[in-house]
C-alpha cells in the first residue's frame, strides 16, 4: 500500500513538472547546438524574456577568422538582456567557422580566398533553431565583423540568402572579390545595408589594398563599396555616372554617419576616426583592433538594434 502511494506521488510530480515544462516553454540563456548532419556547431542565447508562442526576432552574427562563438557574443554584446528589436526581446545565434586545412585557416566563411563553403550552415541552423523557438521569419537579420562581415556581405548578395534575411550589417568586412558588390552581386530584392569600418584599420584597410607580401586581396575602398550598394538601391546622382549624396552628420566627435534613403532600400555607413579593426565599444572589448580598439560609442545599443528595427521582410 505505502509503494503504491509512493508511486502515485511520483507520477503526479512529474506530471506537474511535465505541464510547468510546457508552459515555461523551451530553455533560455546561452545554448551549444550541434547539428547531426554536418557535425557543425553554433552557439544560441535565448534572452530570460523570451515569451514561447510569440514571435521574436533573431540575430545571425559571425565571428572574423580565426574567431569563435563565444568570443563574438562577448565583442558584439548583443546578448544584452535589455536589447529590444521593433520592440521584442531577440535570439541570437552566434555562428562557428570552419577550417581549411589547406590554406592552415581555423574557423573561417565563404567569401575569401581562404574560404569554405558554409552557406547550407545558415538554412540548417535557422531551421533548427525555428523548429523549438518561436521565430518571427520576417525578423531575421546578419551581422558579422571581419571575415564574418565579408560573409556577411556575401549573404546580401546571393538571391537565397538575401530572401531571408531583413537587413544586414557588415563591421569592418574583409571585401574580397568574392564579396564585392558588382562581382555577380545578384539579390533577390533591394536589401538594407549597414557598414560600419574604422580608419585606423590595418587588417581591412578603409582605403582599401592590393596584395603586397603574400597579404590577401585586393579589397575596395569601402566608400567606392557604399556607393556601389546605392547604386544597387536604386539611388542616382543629379546627372548620369554621378553617385547619390548621402545625408552627412557627426554623431559623435570623429564618427561620421552617412545616410542614403533609397527608393528600393536603405544604405548607411559610420566612418569611425581612430578605430582599428574592432566592433566598436566604449569598453574596448575587440582586441584585434589593438591599440585603437576602443571607440567613444557603443555600436550594438542603440545604432545597430535601431537599424534592425526599422526593417522587415514583405
């Protein structure tokens, strides 16, 4: 009689702890995937506001080469409980690069020399993560600095990608041929553009380089870049061959915003005096930028979240 009654409280625990589970909804905070198929690895943080059944939006960001995961989560600060998009809490996956051993590269993205191919990662990764979260499809969007942000750039360019991604935010980006605007550049819709590139880089120079010394190239002048995704966008100068003129201001001593309301999407850019190659923080959290890696704003909260924000699929 007593092992009975022992075994019908155990049963009703765990029925309560099953119903508390299904109404608590999935898991929250930080979450290592790794998917069956491909043996790939990301890392996902759920924010503590998380409301299963809603729509939240999600955050793609990817790590330069030779970065991981958790490193990017730390440099981008996007896992800020206190983040919002168009007013909802967001996921975020902060994806991992693979190597090449080829070339003796450890975790990289297609759009380098270098490269390997990683685009079917990002439908595999997306798909899991909608599969148990409750992903507002219509809120998705990339980041990525460095290699990630060439990447990045890439996911703007291709047809697939840029059908499922909003918006787009490229800091710093490697802008090899591969990822150059006009080099077979063919999105599905005009897309919204944001660059962000520091003038003390030496790793993605702002003015651009040719390879000299085994380094790898060529990249653009990122200005030429810019001008070349209002062109995509639809702007026009007041003649023909003319770029469009952006609307210009200081936002902050040394940091120049540019501003181009294109008729088929939006293009913005922030010059950054005397930032190196870093995601720009006050707190001077991306050491590849050294000894310029410390800005005097906070890129993530409120710019990037603010341009993300303001866009969404159809």
């Amino acid at each position: 009689m007593l092992y009975s009654s022992i075994l019908l409280v155990a049963s009703a625990l765990a029925t309560v702890a099953s119903q508390q589970l299904v109404l608590s909804g999935p898991p929250t905070g930080n979450r290592a995937y790794s998917l069956e198929w491909s043996e790939r690895t990301f890392l996902l943080n759920v924010p503590q506001s998380y409301v299963h059944g809603e729509s939240h939006p999600l955050v793609f960001s990817f790590h330069g080469a030779g970065g991981y995961s958790e490193k990017q989560q730390r440099i981008t600060e996007l896992s800020d409980p206190s983040l919002r998009i168009n007013g909802k809490p967001f996921l975020t996956i902060y994806a991992q690069g693979v190597n090449n051993s080829d070339w003796n590269m450890t975790h990289i993205w297609k759009g380098a020399p270098y490269e390997n191919k990683t685009i079917q990662y990002v439908f595999d990764a997306l798909e899991i993560v909608s599969k148990t979260y409750t992903v507002d499809r219509s809120r998705v969007y990339a980041c990525g600095k460095s290699n990630g942000g060439g990447f990045t750039a890439l996911l703007a360019c291709r047809p697939d990608t840029s059908a499922i991604f909003a918006a787009f935010a490229p800091v710093s980006p490697a802008l090899y041929q591969g990822t150059y605007a006009f080099h077979n550049c063919t999105p599905s819709r005009p897309v919204p553009i944001f660059h962000i590139h520091g003038v003390e880089d030496v790793i993605t120079p702002f003015h651009g380089r040719t390879p000299e010394g085994g380094s790898f190239g060529p990249e653009p002048d990122v200005r030429l870049w810019r001008r070349q995704w209002t062109d995509m966008n639809g702007c026009k100068g007041r003649y023909e061959g003319e770029w469009a003129e952006p609307k210009l201001e200081e936002i902050h001593k040394g940091v120049w915003e540019e501003t181009w309301d294109c008729p088929g999407a939006e293009v913005k850019a922030m010059t950054v005096e005397g930032l190196g190659h870093a995601w720009p923080s006050t707190l001077g959290l991306d050491l590849a930028g050294r000894p310029n890696q410390t800005a005097n704003f906070n890129l993530t909260n409120p710019y990037l979240v603010s341009f993300f924000s303001r866009h969404s699929l159809p």
